[in-house]
C-alpha cells in the first residue's frame, strides 16, 4: 500500500526572486506564509482591532519554504512522489535549486516524482507575489487576470489580506511501482430510476501482473454488485437493480453506497484499494409550469432561463444560502471547521448551498459532509465581480483549473450544478455569454460533464440579486422587496446585523466600543462604510425604528432584531411564489472573519445570530405563514395580514384549523380560525385575510401569532412595532376580523 511521510517545514521572504531569505521561521503545511510568520513574532488575534494591516506587506514579497529530504528506504519498483493538494498561487518547486515543477493555479493539484534524492537533499516551494491585473489601486480589479479567488482582495465583509502558501495537504509518497493513478465510478440511473448503470474506469501507472476487483456496497455494508478485470487501465462494467436514490435534505434520505477498486499482485495480495462514496440521483434545471408563456410580446426570442431544481423526477423548491470561505486563510480550514457550520445549515432545513464565485473552492472534506447531509452546492468557479479579458495567458491558467476543480468535484451527489461566476453580466463586470473565459467554463463542463446543468452566471434574466438592507432609502422594507417583484429564482438578498455584543469585545478595542462610528475598528470590521455610508449597521434605521441606543447591548438587540425578522420575511414571501419562484438563498450564511456587522447568520467561527433561528423557522417543511405589508403599525390602522400554508415536503399534509392571535397586551386576543384542507405534496395554499383595526396600547411591539391545532411544530410568530395612539372609535369598538 502507498505510504504518506510529512515533511518538516520552514519559510522566509525576499524582494526579489533570486535572493535567499536571511531569516527563516517554522512552517506549517497546510498553512499560509503569513500565519507562520505571525506566530513566529508573537503577533496578537488577526481580527482584533487593526491588526490586519501588519499583514499588508506580506503580499508583495517572494516566499520560499524549505523542507530537509530523508527518503524512507525504497523497495525494488518502489517509486517516491511529491504530493500537494494546493499550493496558493503562482509557484515553482525545485530540488537542490533545480527544478522539478512550476505551475500558477492554485486548485490544480500537484504531483512530482522525485527521482534520485538523498538524505540532505532540499527540496523548495517558491511562490511569487500575489497576482495583480494593474499596481494601483489595491482593489478587487486586480484580481481579473487571475484565478486566485477576488474576495482577498478586498470586500464589504473580507479584509484586504491576500493569503499565500501551501494551503492544503502536501506530503511525501511511497508507491510501488504498479499503483492506481485515478479511479471513478460513472453512471446513468434509467428515466424511471430502477437501475443504475455503472461504469468504473481506473487508470494503473503500469500494466500490472496481477488483477483488478470492484465491488459497490450499499449502506449497510453488503456487496450489491463486483467486477473483475486485468491489472491494465481501462474499465469495468455493472448494473445495479433498484438502487436506494441520493436524495436532497427534507426530501429523503441522502443515500451513500461505497465504491472499493482493489489492485492485487500475481499471488492475490492486495496492493492499493481505493474507496469512494457514490449518491444515485440525477438532477436537471427545468422551467416552472408557465414559463414558456413569457416573454408574451413580440419579438420572442427565448423566455427567462431555467432555474426549477429537479431532483431524480421531482421539482423541489431550493432553499438556503451563499456560501463564503469560512476563513480568511485556506489553510487553516479542517474537516472541523465545516462540521458546525454544514450540521446548523441542514438543521434550519437547508438544502441548497451557493458557493460564491469570489471564495475559494473547498477541501475535500467539505464537499463530503455535504453529501452525507443531503446538502445540494451549486459550485461556482473563481470569477466574480470583474471583466475576466480572455488574454491567452489567461485562459490556458483557467482551463487548467477549471479542468481540475471539475474532475474532483463531479464525484459528489451534492453537486448540483455549475456556474460560471458571480454576477459577471452586471455593469460592473460587463462580460456577456460570449467572452471567452465564459464559452471555455462552458465547455469545459460539458466535456467533462455534460449531465450537470451549467449556467453562466448569477444573476441571469428573471433572477434577484438583493436587496440587503432591512430598509431601502425610498423608505421601501422588505416588506415590499419582494410581494411585486415576480422573479424566477432570488439568488442573492440579505439585511445587515451586528454580531454579539461579547464578540464585539473580542475584536473592537475598549476606548472605540460604543457608539460605533467611522474611522475605528467598527468601520474595518464592515460595520460602517462597508458598501455604502450606512451599511452593513444602518445605524438611523435601527434608532428610527427601536429608539436611540443607550448601551452597546441596546444596540446590538435593536439590529438583530430587525434583520431576524426582515430575513423572515423574506424567505417566507419567497416560498410563498412558488412555483414561478424556484429558490430562495441569503446572502450570507457564515463569514471569513469576525466582523461587528455583516448580512450572514452565522458569526465567524460558527455562532448563530438571532437570525439563524428566525430562518431556520420560516424554511421549516410545513409552517403556518402571514404575509404583512408593513413593519410599523400605530393603534386605529387596519391591519390586514394574509394567512398561508406553505408545504415544501414530499409528503400532503392533512386537512387542520388554524388559528391567528393578536398580541398587545398580557391576553392574546382571538382572530381568526381557518379551517384548511388537505394540502398536496410542495404545494402551498392561500388562506383568508384578517382584517382588524388596531387597538389602543400602551406597547411599543405588536405580535401576530398563527397556531395550528395539534401541531405546534408548525405555528409562527411575527412581531413588530408597534406605535402607541388613539384610536378611532369604530376601530375601537370593533375588534373582529372579516374573512
């Protein structure tokens, strides 16, 4: 069997290319240069205050680390292999100064056999600066003729901090002399799912003597089908007979068989096996019932794109959010950094994840505890926000990258579809379907692929990106973002909100504390002056709505507060347009760092926000929904709240009565029962309006609760402000409602 040695590392830095660093400093690998030469100078928490920009430098300079070879004894055939998963980003790696390997990419995995080495050999990692499309200024444009991820560079939640170094495991290989270079398992499920025909194809370094067994078990352990062969590259052929079908997160059971191919020498020994988890299922886009009724005028020339999930046979309503790398450093990211965040992502009834063009693509690890919680990826590749010129240098860098990302990736069941980037056909990137960066993602999918639905960017024609402020500066709330809005699919959309107050404290200096203002750590953690003078904060809105802020916890429970509620709201307007509307995904679900104010739910590492919960209650399968115009009411209005059922399951549920109450004062008061009948599987149903002039109070929030008879699990809340006045006397007099 191959055997993995890890190497013993160490790093410095130069100006120039050909210089020697003079001071070295331990390394660790999977890292970045720059957590190394922090820690070696006892520099205090990345996030805490200003201590980002000690970083700045970093990205400027030559970086080379170093490892001592000491080759393990070798037995005759045996070969020793130089193995990375990633090195980030434009590097070359040389042996007693010679070289063995150079490539710019930073998801291209590296594989060099080290041929002659000796104890005392030293083998180098050399990586040039970070890449920039123009000196000046230091913005996310430099990063248009790269595929380093653009967020690095600079965004409204990420610090400037361009990461370098080895990023993911990096060892050394002993093989023998015939191993398994690469095996996979294809396969095409019959269109009424009971049998899946498979093909294995393994690829041998050599010709082997011996011979080739595969074997699929299903989840219990039991061989469901084998297959032998010479020890030659090539494949082996099987079908399997009503296999248990990979299903997305609250739509069934996201099922796993293992594929085990087995290389055995002439005398039956085994010499490599190779294990990987398959999930049968088959995904498609597909257009919404009405769809090809638009456009309606003439000239026609093709209706808003496809953007439906079908998930083996069954449109399903996509639910979740946008993706970011969970660290400002790729390095650091382990199996247990995803753990938390993918366990709370499929608890609040996710089952749908975008990872955002900007970020990096993820370890291994992430993409397989995706497919054991049924969580679907729609993947993008590392373009976002720019104009990606197709310049030759350009394209050969992306072609092999894209190559490489797709031939990891297609492995995985949770791997929905493609995207070519985020929002490449805004003004602000100006790219259209026919640059070339985007016609060779596009095929290269399709060579690579061509079962996996592509789409080209986000937004396209008929899809929402935004908005993402609680309150637009017309004076429009969420409350009205989305009731007229009529689109196929809402992408991108989010309200800002501070982090915990303890948090606060960890990362924003005492004497700046409290009030946030511009020009403290409250602005480069994105609190203020994140993308507009008022974001991510949105200071005024919160006062205009709860009141001045006497303290720092006043404040931090004013605006988590709105953006629980506003995401609520949200989300569950968004269900309600099913189906014309496909998806609903915030932005965002987790953070790089920890900032005081962002639109994600989750603060970095992985606490949940308010807003978590309040989104985890409005993607419930089954969940009694009002839709409410307005957030302020003031006693005497008619308040006028449309009651719905919104079923997402695969399931009908049974007829019920629902009942809606009006919370002021101590006593709920009576509203409303609905008796609903039974509702059909992923099918919603609109139910009647109250209608009731409001009462006078002396309560500064109002809270309308909708209770379903014997099923708590399905009841609602939603509370909001509430303005104490006089109301007139017929309001007061009449506390009913009228169907």
């Amino acid at each position: 069997m191959p055997q993995r040695f890890p190497l013993t590392w160490q790093v410095g830095f130069t100006d120039t290319r050909d210089s020697a660093p003079a001071v070295w400093v331990p390394a660790e690998a999977p890292g970045a240069v720059q957590l190394d030469w922090a820690r070696a100078h006892g520099w205090g928490p990345v996030d805490y205050g200003e201590n980002w920009q000690q970083y700045l430098w970093m990205e400027d300079v030559f970086w080379t680390y170093t490892a001592p070879l000491t080759p393990p004894p070798l037995a005759p055939g045996e070969r020793l292999f130089f193995v990375s998963r990633g090195i980030d980003y434009r590097f070359q790696i040389t042996v007693n100064g010679s070289v063995v390997h150079d490539q710019e990419g930073m998801f291209t995995p590296v594989e060099v056999e080290l041929r002659d080495v000796q104890a005392g050999d030293t083998l180098a990692v050399h990586i040039w600066p970070a890449p920039k499309s123009r000196p000046a200024p230091a913005d996310r444009v430099q990063a248009n003729q790269s595929c380093k991820p653009a967020v690095s560079y600079g965004w409204d939640f990420h610090p400037r901090l361009i990461p370098l170094g080895i990023w993911d495991d990096t060892y050394l290989e002993v093989r023998p002399a015939c191993h398994l270079r690469d095996t996979e398992l294809h396969y095409t499920l019959t269109d009424d799912y009971t049998r899946a025909d498979i093909r294995v194809t393994f690829e041998l370094s050599t010709p082997g003597a011996g011979m080739i067994h595969w074997e699929l078990c299903d989840p219990a352990g039991a061989v469901a089908c084998c297959a032998d062969g010479p020890a030659v590259s090539g494949a082996l052929c099987a079908s399997l007979d009503h296999p248990e079908l990979w299903w997305p997160n609250g739509q069934g059971t996201p099922t796993l068989y293992t594929s085990r191919v087995t290389l055995r020498d002439a005398d039956g020994d085994t010499v490599q096996t190779a294990e990987a988890r398959v999930g049968f299922r088959r995904v498609r886009l597909v257009m919404h019932p009405t769809q090809w009724k638009e456009p309606v005028n003439f000239p026609k020339t093709r209706s808003t794109p496809p953007i439906t999930l079908e998930i083996n046979g069954r449109a399903i309503f996509a639910k979740g959010a946008n993706w970011v790398s969970p660290e400002i450093f790729p390095g650091a990211i382990t199996a247990e950094t995803y753990r938390p965040l993918l366990d709370m992502a499929a608890a609040a009834h996710m089952n749908l994840l975008r990872l955002w063009g900007g970020a990096i693509v993820g370890k291994e690890a992430f993409y397989e505890q995706c497919d054991e919680r049924g969580l679907l990826l729609w993947q993008e590749f590392p373009l976002a926000c720019n104009r990606y010129e197709g310049t030759p240098a350009y394209l050969d860098v992306l072609d092999q990258e894209s190559r490489a990302i797709i031939r990891r990736l297609r492995r995985h069941p949770s791997v929905a579809l493609w995207c070519g980037g985020n929002e490449l056909f805004n003004v602000w990137s100006g790219m259209t379907e026919q640059d070339l960066p985007l016609r060779l993602l596009n095929r290269n999918c399709y060579d690579l692929d061509p079962t996996r639905p592509f789409m080209y960017t986000s937004p396209l024609m008929g899809m929402g990106h935004g908005h993402y402020v609680f309150r637009s500066k017309d004076g429009a709330e969420v409350y009205q973002s989305f009731v007229n809005a009529g689109c196929t699919a809402y992408t991108e959309f989010g309200c800002g909100g501070p982090t915990s107050a303890e948090l606060l404290r960890r990362i924003i200096p005492p004497d700046e504390l409290f009030p946030p203002r511009p020009g403290t750590a409250w602005e480069s953690h994105h609190a203020v002056l994140a993308w507009e003078p008022n974001s991510h904060l949105l200071l005024d809105v919160i006062e205009d709505y709860c009141g001045p802020s006497a303290s720092l916890e006043a404040l931090v429970a004013g605006g988590q507060w709105l953006q629980a509620e506003g995401l609520k709201c949200l989300f569950e307007e968004a269900r309600r347009q099913k189906p014309r509307a496909a998806m609903a995904l915030n932005w965002c679900f987790n953070e790089p760092w920890l900032t005081a104010a962002n639109m994600s739910i989750v603060s970095w590492p992985a606490e949940p926000k308010p807003a978590y919960y309040a989104v985890a209650g409005a993607l419930r399968p089954v969940l009694a929904s009002a839709r409410i115009s307005k957030f302020r009411w003031q006693a005497g209005e008619l308040f006028t709240p449309e009651l719905w059922l919104l079923n997402d399951q695969p399931a009908p549920v049974p007829a019920g009565r629902m009942e809606a109450y009006l919370c002021l004062d101590a006593e709920p008061l009576f509203l409303l029962g609905w008796d609903y009948p039974a509702v059909a599987p992923n099918t919603n149903l609109p139910g009647p309006v109250v209608r009731i002039a409001l009462p006078p109070s002396d309560a500064t929030r109002l809270s309308l609760v909708l209770r379903v008879v014997d099923h708590p699990e399905m009841d609602s809340a939603y509370t909001l402000v509430y303005l104490p006045g006089a109301a007139s006397s017929d309001a007061a007099a009449t506390r009913r409602l009228n169907a």
